[in-house]
C-alpha cells in the first residue's frame, strides 16, 4: 500500500474530488491507493496541490546544531 500517495489523495478531497480533477473513473483513483500514483498524475496533481504534496512527500530534515 502507499501511504503517502492515500494520504495525498485524501489531502485534496478524496477519490470522488481527484478523479474528477484527472478525467478518470472513481475506480482508477481507488486503485492508486494500493499501486500508487501514475507520475503523469501525480506531477499534475503536485502541481495544483503543491503545499499538500509538500506536507506529504516531503520529510523535513531536522536542523543540526553548530558547535562553535
């Protein structure tokens, strides 16, 4: 399964909302839930949704501390 991808999807609306941003069927959004994300999808979808794909996909690194 792919956490993030659901996670992503769920962060802009839902299955209903995404499949209807792509032109596609409910069903085929489902299924992205367990094979993930086409890139072509998701580089579109990033686009529109960039600070939820940033919240999701992208770990911030925690800052280290400079010793002087």
């Amino acid at each position: 399964m792919y956490e993030k991808d659901e996670l992503f999807i769920e962060s802009i609306g839902g299955v209903t909302k995404v499949a209807k941003l792509c032109g596609i069927t409910r069903g085929a959004v489902s299924q992205w839930k367990n094979n993930g994300i086409p890139k072509a999808q998701l580089n579109f979808l990033k686009t529109l949704y960039a600070k939820e794909y940033m919240a999701i996909y992208i770990e911030k690194q925690p800052k280290i501390a400079k010793n002087s």
